[in-house]
C-alpha cells in the first residue's frame, strides 16, 4: 500500500557542550574539541521532522497538521529553544545524553512518536546546527 510523507520544519535556538563528567578535561577536548570548552556555545538550529501515512480520503491528509505542529511546539520549540541543553534538559544533562545533533534528533523522533500514537508514523527527523552541518535520524 502507498504512502505520502510530509516534512515539517520548526527552528530553535540553544546552546550547549559536549562533555563526558566521567572523563577528565584533557580527554574531553580530545575527543570533543573547541565543543567541550566549559563557556558552552550555540547554534540556530533547523529540525525537520516527516511522517508518512496514508492520505485521509476526506481531508487530504496523512496527519491533522494543527496537531502535528501543537507536538512540535511543546516537544522540541518549548522544550529546546533559547536553552542551555546540558542545563535546562534533564536527559543531556551530565552523565546522560551527550547533545549531539544525532542525539537530539533520536531524541526528537522518540517524543514526537509518542506523541502522536497512531494517527502517523514519524520516519526522520534532520537536525542542522548550520547550512554546513546536519544529521538525521530514521526510524526502523
């Protein structure tokens, strides 16, 4: 059976760090760089998010968009934006999830799957720090 994908894109804007508290300083720029410096540093990020169902016969849709945004909003704008990750997020903060963009977009695919149960099923969500950096995370 056919199915119709659609993409979403929201943007935030945070900062963050990369760091193991279990590591010390010197093995933390090592493997992370100018990215585990204690000040933190920040990006304007771009998330996209696509799900993919099947195409209501009577609205046109695979997804009720107003609800799709409503998640979007509360699960990665409220959640993300003009935040400390490592500080304002409890699961990156020290000794849990390191803020990768891989990390955040595993993540974000996670909470927006729960969130909307089964009206669609989310397929990726891309992360991008900047027009030059990006990852994304495809569900199974």
């Amino acid at each position: 059976m056919s199915t119709c994908t659609l993409t979403r894109r929201v943007k935030f804007a945070a900062a963050h760090r990369y760091r193991r508290p279990e590591w010390d300083d010197a093995r933390n720029e090592a493997t992370f760089g100018a990215c585990a410096w204690p000040s933190y540093h920040g990006h304007s990020y771009t998330c996209d998010v696509t799900v993919a169902g099947q195409i209501d016969p009577l609205t046109g849709f695979i997804v009720d968009l107003g609800k799709l945004d409503a998640i979007l909003r509360r699960e990665i704008v409220q959640r993300f934006d003009h935040r400390n990750i490592n500080v304002d997020v409890p699961e990156f903060g020290d000794g849990r999830l390191v803020p990768s963009g891989e990390n955040l977009a595993r993540f974000i695919l996670d909470r927006v799957q729960t969130s909307l149960k089964t009206d669609a099923r989310v397929v990726s969500v891309t992360i991008a720090e900047d027009d030059t950096l990006s990852a994304t995370y495809a569900a199974d």
